[in-house]
C-alpha cells in the first residue's frame, strides 16, 4: 500500500508557501497537499486517515478545531506555525 507523506496548510499566501517548501523538502517523494480553512480542516483529518494511511501528516499554518481531530492527530502529526 502507498503511504503518502501528506501536508495540510492554509488555503492563504502563507499557506501557499508552505506548500511550495514542502514539495522542495520532500523532493521525489510521494506526497499529498490540501489546502484548506478553518470550515473544512477537521473533515479533511479525518478523510486523510481513512483514505490514505499516511506515512507522516505535516499541518502547517492550520490547527484543528474540534477536539476529535486533534485526537486524531495526538501521535501522529508535525505542527508548524
């Protein structure tokens, strides 16, 4: 199964940022972007668990609302603001 290595960011300029240092850190490796707000960020965890079994789950500019995703995340993400 592919594992994808899987940012989540801030559908902003910073946001955008993120992204383009993102793809530059990863290089070659097989990865997922989501740009997202704050309306859609706890539904988005969650599909990203179930449809992809993520090798890493990087947030960047972005937290969680709801403390479902948050536990969702509790060992499994990097937080960077």
């Amino acid at each position: 199964m592919n594992r994808p290595h899987v940012l989540i960011t801030h559908n902003d300029l910073d946001g955008a940022g993120c992204a383009v240092v993102f793809r530059k850190v990863m290089g070659d490796k097989d990865i997922k972007i989501y740009h997202e707000g704050y309306d859609t960020i706890d539904s988005r965890i969650r599909s990203v668990f179930e449809d992809h079994h993520p090798s890493t789950i990087t947030l960047a500019d972005i937290s969680p609302v709801s403390s479902e995703a948050i536990a969702l995340l509790d060992t499994a993400a990097k937080f960077i603001d």
